[in-house]
C-alpha cells in the first residue's frame, strides 16, 4: 500500500512568487490535512479537508488556501510568499475526520529567497 | 485555545535503557485525543502510540508505554530498552473531538531523542 506522497520535495522560490504543493493521499483516505513545520513556530496546523469541503482551518492568512479534489488529492498554495514561508509543509492523510490516526508524507521543502 | 508543552528540548540515553519523556497540557475540554509522534532524521512523521482521554487504562505498545494523567493533564511516553533506531525528534499532540469530528492537532515544540552505543 503506497504512503502519502508528496510533491514537489523541494523547491526553491523567490519573495511575491506563488507556490502550490500537492498531496496524494493513501488509497482510501478522505481526509487530507496540511502542517507547515518551522525551526521556529515548530509544528502548526494549516488546513484540514474532508470529502473536497475545509472542515478546520489554522490561524494563517488568506494567502495559505488550499483545496481536495474528488480523488482525495489535495493542493495547498502560497500566493505573494514572503520569507517566513520558508519552511518544510506536511501533508497528512487519514480515513476521516473523527480522531483516527494520521499518515504524514515526507513533506516539501520550500525556500523563499 | 489548547496548549501542548514539551519541557525537554534533548534528551540522551544509552542504548537498552529506559527513558521518559515528558508532556503536559492545556485544555477547559473534556473530548480529546493525545498522541506520541516520532520523526526520525529522514522527517516522516510516524505515530508511535494514542490515547483517548475517555479511556482510564494507559495505552501501550511494545516497548512504548504512556503515563496519562488527566486531572494533572500529562501524557508522558516512557520507552523501554531503547534502540537505536528510537533517535528521533518526539513531539507530544493534541486533538479535540468536537462537532462530530476533529480539530486539527496542536503540536508541542518535541524533544530530541538521542540513543548513544
């Protein structure tokens, strides 16, 4: 059974560029949710999804959006990125929302210069 | 908003040893999850072992062992005859059971497990 992959691993992008980064999740899994992990803010919760609808959302701005689609494959995006983007984002899938356990992908580093 | 607080930023233990690490947390909620994540050097994120707060019995498995206190509202993970391969980043999280689901986890800041030969 293949893991949650994740792509691109890495990328390197340039401060008012826009990045999206996607999420394939283990076959099966609905529920697809995105972490961004920092040096500094450490782990941080950024969006959940659920059967194509948001169910939570952490505390960033609107410049962090995301979306599933009806594979359960999800994107995120980052529009105008700014160097505090900078970070390793990691994507999470699980058979649904209530608890269960979560499976991480490797995560895509982005660096904003 | 929940706080998750891991006081350890390192840890180093000699292999075959037990080691505990600590966590504590914040939270006015009674519906909740806790969980044990390890993220080896290679970063996946792997769950090593969960608790339901509901439930009184501390979860185990294998070598991994939890200490749940809720009233004092810490989740300790003690791992037994530990391995090498257990060097790793250790965060401590949780999750609130709300609205027929899950909110997302909150995270502490983990504890850097070093297991020397």
């Amino acid at each position: 059974k293949a893991g949650v992959t994740q792509t691109p691993r890495y990328l390197i992008k340039t401060r008012g560029q826009q990045v999206t980064l996607s999420c394939s999740p283990i076959s099966g899994h609905r529920s697809v949710s995105w972490y961004q992990q920092t040096p500094g803010q450490g782990l941080q919760f950024l969006f959940e999804y659920f059967s194509e609808t948001q169910r939570n959302k952490g505390n960033f701005p609107g410049r962090f959006s995301g979306r599933q689609f009806s594979n359960s494959r999800s994107e995120m995006n980052v529009s105008t990125l700014e160097l505090g983007d900078s970070a390793l984002y990691l994507c999470a899938s699980s058979l649904g929302p209530l608890g269960g356990e979560l499976f991480f992908g490797e995560g895509s580093r982005l660096t904003v210069l | 908003a929940q706080t998750v607080t891991q006081s350890q930023p390192e840890m180093s233990v000699q292999e075959a040893e037990t080691v505990t690490l600590s966590c504590t947390y914040d939270t006015s909620e009674s519906n909740y999850y806790l969980f044990w994540y390890k993220q080896p050097p290679s970063r996946q994120m792997i769950l090593v072992i969960r608790q339901e707060a509901y439930k009184q019995q501390n979860a185990t498995e294998n070598r991994f062992s939890v200490n749940f206190q809720k009233a004092a509202k810490s989740f300790s993970l003690k791992i037994s005859d530990s391995q090498l391969g257990d060097t790793a980043m250790y965060f401590c999280a949780f999750m609130l059971l709300s609205g027929g689901g899950a909110d997302g986890l909150t995270f502490g800041k983990g504890t850097h497990l070093i297991i020397q030969p």
